[in-house]
C-alpha cells in the first residue's frame, strides 16, 4: 500500500469472487480519475470447497469517493454500435 493510500480512509465499493473481475471494476473507476486499491483477500490453496468468505477480492476507495465510485459501477458500459454480436458475423450467401 502506498503512503496516500495508507494515510486515506478507504472503503469498500464492491466484493467480487475472481481478481480479474475486480481488476476490470477497479480499471473502470481509475478511468473515471478515482484512486482505487484492490484487496484479495482469496485463498489459494487447493482442494477447498467453494466457501465465499475464502474467495473475497474487494474494490476500495477512499470514503470520500463512495458514492461517486458505486454510481460508476452501477452503471452498465454502452457497447459501440459497430460491435459484432457475440456470435460472430453472419454468414455470406
């Protein structure tokens, strides 16, 4: 943790299952211009039955950007219009 991160209060906008999941959220709110901090809290080792309280990866912020934080995460990302759909191009005749 850096020194701004350790002298800010932060506080948690989102708990995911996956770090990649919550990289993705912490990487929407950092473009937005907020400092973000993930904590994985997971634990590895394996076999372990699929227990939440050992697969918790959180996204913070400080407490001052809460609100704005979870407003951004609540929103869902447009997808441009020139998008392909998700199966694939349709087939020429």
């Amino acid at each position: 943790m850096s020194e701004a991160e350790a002298g800010a209060e932060f506080e948690t906008v989102g708990e995911f299952r996956e770090v990649f999941e919550a990289e993705l959220a912490a990487l929407r709110l950092r473009e937005a211009g907020l400092e973000v901090y993930v904590l994985d809290q997971s634990f590895r080792q394996e076999p372990l039955p699929n227990v939440r309280s050992f697969a918790i990866v959180r996204v913070m912020v400080p407490r001052a950007s809460v609100d704005e934080a979870r407003r951004l995460l609540a929103q869902t990302v447009p997808v441009p219009e020139d998008a392909e759909d998700e199966e694939g191009p349709e087939p020429s005749s």
